[in-house]
C-alpha cells in the first residue's frame, strides 16, 4: 500500500524471531511443540463446541475455527461467555 506505515525495527527483529523459533533455526524444539500445542487445542475446541451443537466450519485441525450464530441475541451472549473463561 501507498500510504502503510512501516513495522518498527523492534516489531520486525522480534516477528523474525518468532519464525526462527517456529521453523527451529534456533536449535530447540520449542516451535514444533507450540505448532503441536496449538493444533491439539484447536481441536479440542472444535470438539467441545460440536458438542454443545455450535456449528463450525472450516478444516478440521485449523486454529481458525468459524462458528455460526444463527440468532443474533445469541452472538453478545456468545461473546460476553467467551470473555468471561479467559
């Protein structure tokens, strides 16, 4: 874009960081376990909130997890839940 500003140097050191660990350039194991960790968790939730009779969407062991809300007084109270068990 013509008008984006640009990521600070501190912001951009740290994002490369991030993907370093991910990709495990750094020598440990941290990225591979927190992939793991996510994706169970993911599904995990995608299961629970089957269970409840959510309806999801999307592949199954992905963090991005849509869930339809099909009546709109439900969507704060949705909302207002999931803040609460933070």
């Amino acid at each position: 874009s013509v008008n984006a500003y640009p990521m600070s140097p501190v912001c951009a050191r740290h994002t490369q960081w991030v993907f370093d660990q991910l990709e495990g350039k750094d020598g440990s194991d941290i990225g591979k376990r927190k992939i793991r960790a996510l994706r169970e968790n993911a599904i995990y939730l995608r299961e629970r909130l089957n269970q409840m009779g959510m309806m999801t969407y999307g592949t199954y062991d992905s963090p991005v997890i849509p869930v339809m809300l099909f009546n709109p007084a439900k969507i704060a109270a949705f909302s207002h839940e999931c803040l609460k068990r933070q």
